[in-house]
C-alpha cells in the first residue's frame, strides 16, 4: 500500500497563501483518484479536493475559488495551493488514495497543520 506524507504547512495570516505537498512512497501513474482532507478541533474530517488521472479536479463549496489541487506523477507528488487563507482553513490537512466512488481506500499519513490567525 502506498505510503502518504504531507508537508508545507504553518501558520499565515488570513489572506495569505500556502502550499501543501503530498509525497507518495510509489508511483502514483496508476492512481486514479486522490485527494485532500481536513480536520479541525472537535469537528469530523472532511474532502475538500479531489484529483483524477485524467486531470479533473472537484472542490468543496467552502474552499472552490481559492484552493487548487494537482498532481506531478513524475515527482509522486500531489499539491494543494491554497491562496486567500480564513481563519476557518485552520485544521490538519491530509492526503490519501480515493476509489471512483470517493470512498478511502488508502491509509492516512501523519498530516500537516495550518493556522491561519485573523
């Protein structure tokens, strides 16, 4: 099973951009789906970009226009940029293996911590 490890995060001010990255331990050709998660204090973990192999992207309504997800399969690596950063961003954000049904079928990594201060 492919192995997970997210890096780049810390904290910004609100308004202020970051980008995450998600290093595969195998080639992630084949993967057709991954994605990215958060979770905040006391709140469930929950998707907030999506990529598949064939270069589509999907996004919750709560990050769309701001954040960007991609994918460099020669690097086995998938980012996520986020710009125009709130104080709502702030979780622990992961990265992990999807099936076309959106369902986990990966294991999660240790993940990376975003604050953002007002």
């Amino acid at each position: 099973q492919v192995q997970l490890v997210e890096s780049g995060g810390g904290l910004v001010q609100a308004g202020g951009s970051l980008r995450l990255s998600c290093a595969a331990s195998r080639s992630i050709f084949s993967i057709n789906v991954m994605g990215w998660y958060r979770q905040a204090p006391g709140k469930q973990r929950e998707l907030v970009a999506v990529s598949t192999s064939g270069g589509g992207t999907n996004y919750s309504d709560s990050v769309k226009g701001r954040f960007t997800i991609s994918r460099d399969n020669f690097k086995n690596t998938v980012y996520l940029k986020m710009n125009s950063l709130k104080p709502e961003d702030t979780a622990v954000y992961y990265c992990n293996v999807l099936d076309s049904y959106y369902h986990i079928v990966g294991s999660w990594g240790q993940g990376t911590q975003v604050t953002v201060s007002s």
